[in-house]
C-alpha cells in the first residue's frame, strides 16, 4: 500500500504541474503575449488547433474571411500569427527584403531545405533556383514549348468532341478533364515524359497523391507539433500503395530522363543539366526531382483551378459568355489560328475573364506565410500596414480574404470580368495577388496564362457549353444555407489544400456547325 500511495501522490503532483503549466502557458499566450492586443477568436489566441481544425476541413480561407469580417483588418490566428486584409500589408510583406518564406516550409521534409524553388528560405538560394525555374517557364522557352502544349490541348478538345457525340451527350467533369490536361502538359515539361492522364486511367493515381500531400502540408503550417509525432509517415502508412506507386513512377520517369541527351526534348533538365552550381552541390535525382516535383504540383493545380473555375463562371452567366464567345470568334478564322501572338493578345475579354476567375476562386486561396530574415541587419522595427510587428511572429495576407475585400472589389461575389477593362486606379491591381509580387512572386505566370488562354479560346471556338441539367449540374455551386461559408450559389467552390482543389463543374458541349470536323479526323485514335 505505501508504494501505491507513493506512486498515487506522484501522480497527483505530476497531474497538477502539467495543469498549471497549461494555465501558465494560456494566460501568457492572453494576457501577457506581444500580440496580445490584436483581435481574433479566442482559440485562436490560445492555440493553434483553431487554424489545424478549419485546415483539416479545407475551409481555412472561408473562416479567414469570415474572422476578418467580424475582428477587423488584422487578426491573430494563432498564438504567434497574424493575417491582414489589406493591399498595404501585401505589399509590405511581399515586397520587403527583410521578410522570408516561413520556417513552416520545410515541415512536411526538413531533408529538403533548400533544395528547390519551393523550401528555399535563404535569400541567395531562393534566388539562384528562381533564375532556373523562371528560364524554363519564361515567355521564350513557352513560344519553344508551345506546339508541344498544343498538341495536350488538342487532345483535350477531342475528348470534348467525343463526349459531344450521340443523342444525348455526355456531361463532362471539368475538374477531372483539366486536372489530367494541365498535368499532361506540365508532365512534358518537367521530365519531357507522357503520362496520358487524358488518355488513360493507369497512372491518375498519381494526382490523389500530390493533393493528399498538399493537404497534409496544409495542416502542418497550422500545428508544427504534427511533425514531431511523424503524421507523415503514419498515413505514409495508410496511403502505402498510391504513395508507393507515385515514388517507383517518378524515380523511373527521372532516371529514364537522366540517361537521355540533355537536349532530346525541351523540358526542365535540357536547362538543370547546364545551370551552374555551388561547389558544393552537384546535380543529382534529389535535386531534379525536388524540382520537377515542384512543377508538377503547381504547374498542374494551379492552372486546373482556374480552368474548372472559369468554365463554371462563363456557363453560368450568359451575358459574359455570349461576350466571350463573340471575341474568339471574330478575332480568328480557323482554330488553328488560335496561338499565342498579337491576335490572342488582343482578345482583352478573354483576359478579364480569366483573371476574374483568379479572384473570385484563386488557386492558392490561404495564407502564405512569411517571417524576420533571420539575417536581417535592419535593427528597425518592423512595420506591417501601419502596425509594430515583433519578432518572431509569423505574418502574412489570406489571398482569398484580400480578393473579397470590398474595399478593393465591389460585389465581390459577382462575376464581373468588365471590372478589369475599366480604369479603377491602381488598387484594385494592387489588390490582385493570384501570382504574389515581389521576389518570391510565381514564376509560371506566363506559362498560365498561356495554357488558360489557349484552351478556353479554343473550346469557344469548336463548341457552345453549359450547365448539365439536374443535380449533377449544381456540383461546383454553392448551396443556399450551407452555414460553412458555402452558401452562395453563384461562387464556384474551392477547397483549401494549400493550392486548391474543386469538384465540377459538369458541362455539356454541342459542336458549333461544321467547325468541329477539323477535330473529328484524330477522334478515332483517342480511347477512355
């Protein structure tokens, strides 16, 4: 009995050290934290469970939105972050040399720090993978690369034509067709290797890997703890054979490309093989991969988003499609006419459509975050917006949340691709942060455009589309009532994944007279 009382009462003693711990901890974190006088939900001041939990239901950006609605411009999401609202903020974050890439970046694979463009936080290394990737992606090499993005393209538009064919035809799910079109095309660009997702099944697996992936990123930069307990590797576990399989396709798509010619085809290692180096690294798989990786994620995600979301706009408001449509239409001849040059840059609707697409349903829609250089020689303080910012708070501004600001956008619910045809000063651009500004601003800005561009021309040029009928044509839709942030009809819905991911929408397509026959030679070679 003595030594259960003894092991009792040390139990007890631990029990109520770890409670006033905990107590200690809150009350800092509340009352006596530097942050303690900015706003937000008071989990949110305590822990950073409020962050992970909205993270975990990929809802992060609606919450954001909503506690910016009802604390202010600035709020604290969790014990040591801050998020602002404001075109000052972005600007004063993104465009500020003596803010980096959070230290959260190398979370989900601290084996990877700085080895590619995407967990660089050092200035210099960020720096020199920029210059890499922004060559490949540059608006040269994509006049180099375009026949071979056409080519994807023109696929796509066959499976258009296919499922236009019957009596009754086929709704397509767009955000399934663009998923497999934009990785094709970022596929060939960064191992110069086909993966025929628009063709075939076999390797689609490939996509449920890289969003799982993203996801669980997503949740780590809310609850760093998560590392130390290797979520990773338990659902690593429980994805074994997607993940496995995406590992054994990748490492023979790169080792398949290192045995090449670096000039066989233009693809991101005719450019690696050449780029200077360190002396002390050297070009290897790791490195290619880290890379190419990078590509694949965001060269696919990104521009996927905005295709699913701007087909869903334009099929859902008339008077912009007919607009549409009317320019495509009368700037070209034959479809193929249809590439880039000074007809395509002409076609200024296209532009705004697209863009207002970027706005309303943005493909990165949370908050990238940033922190003090830790090399900072500044000993000023840091100022955000007006605001003293102390160190070692992470800081940052939710694209999502800044592209609904009122302020900025009127109706900011309402597709309006006309607001970026009127002058309406330098805000409302400023305010405009689909690619980021600054030196950490997204490299494949041309390449996006390039493929958005192309494919919805030449969609509106073979086809008319709209709205499946019944409830497979309200996928994508928000719905009246949803209390989530998911309420409104009209707003193509995106779930926050650190990029974005969607679902829809369903489109029916009819060919427009005998403009689709230019397609119909090829249909034949093309099988589901």
């Amino acid at each position: 009995m003595d030594i259960l009382d003894t092991l009792s009462g040390y139990l007890v003693n631990v029990s109520f050290i770890i409670v006033a711990c905990f107590c200690l901890v809150l009350g800092y974190r509340l009352l006596l934290h530097p942050l303690k006088n900015f706003p937000g939900p008071l989990i949110a001041r305590l822990s950073d469970f409020y962050g992970t939990f909205f993270a975990i239901r990929r809802d992060l950006h609606l919450v954001t939105l909503r506690d910016h609605q009802k604390y202010g411009p600035v709020i604290r999401q969790g014990p040591n972050k801050l998020v602002f609202n404001s075109v000052g903020a972005f600007r004063d974050i993104h465009q500020n040399e003596r803010f980096t890439k959070s230290h959260l970046y190398l979370l989900g694979d601290p084996s990877i720090r700085n080895k590619g463009v995407f967990t660089a936080i050092d200035r210099d290394a960020h720096r020199s993978r920029r210059k890499l990737i922004g060559q490949v992606i540059s608006e040269r090499s994509m006049r180099n690369f375009e026949p071979t993005m056409t080519a994807q393209i023109d696929i796509f538009l066959r499976q258009v034509l296919l499922s236009s064919q019957g009596l009754e035809p086929e709704a397509l799910k767009m955000s399934e067709r663009c998923r497999y079109l934009s990785f094709d095309i970022v596929g060939l660009l960064s191992f110069g290797h086909e993966f025929h997702l628009q063709t075939s099944s076999k390797n689609r697996f490939i996509l449920q890997s890289i969003e799982y992936l993203s996801w669980h990123a997503n949740v780590l930069f809310q609850l760093p703890l998560l590392s130390w307990l290797r979520t990773g590797m338990i659902l690593n576990i429980l994805f074994f054979r997607i993940q496995m399989g995406t590992y054994s396709l990748l490492e023979a798509v790169i080792k398949q490309r290192l045995g090449q010619d670096k000039d066989a085809v233009h693809d991101l290692y005719s450019y690696v093989a050449d780029f200077p180096k360190p002396d002390t690294e050297k070009l290897d798989q790791s490195y290619f991969r880290s890379e190419a990786s990078f590509l694949l994620q965001a060269g696919s995600d990104t521009t996927s988003t905005c295709l699913s979301a701007t087909f869903f706009y334009l099929s859902r408001n008339k008077m912009c499609y007919e607009e549409l449509a009317r320019e495509i239409r009368s700037s070209f001849n034959f479809g193929s006419e249809i590439r880039s040059g000074p007809a395509l840059a002409k076609c200024h609707y296209l532009r705004a459509c697209i863009d207002e697409a970027l706005r309303m349903s943005p493909p990165a829609p949370g908050t990238l975050w940033r922190e003090q250089y830790p090399d900072d020689k500044n000993s000023g303080p840091l100022i955000i917006d007006g605001h003293l910012i102390p160190s070692k708070t992470q800081v940052g501004v939710n694209i999502y949340t800044l592209h609904h600001n009122e302020e900025y956008f009127p109706d900011s619910f309402s597709y309006k691709p006309e607001r970026w045809l009127t002058p309406t000063g330098t805000q409302t651009n400023d305010a405009f942060a689909a690619f980021l500004t600054g030196p950490r601003g997204c490299a494949g800005k041309a390449m996006a455009y390039l493929e958005a561009s192309l494919v919805l021309a030449k969609t509106l040029w073979y086809f008319d589309f709209e709205p499946a009928s019944g409830e497979l044509g309200k996928i994508g839709m928000g719905k009246n009532g949803n209390r989530r942030g998911r309420n409104r009809e009209g707003e193509f819905q995106i779930y926050d994944v650190f990029t974005a991911t969607s679902d829809g929408p369903y489109l029916k397509f009819r060919p427009r007279s005998y403009y689709w026959k230019d397609l119909d030679e090829a249909t034949q070679k093309i099988s589901e």
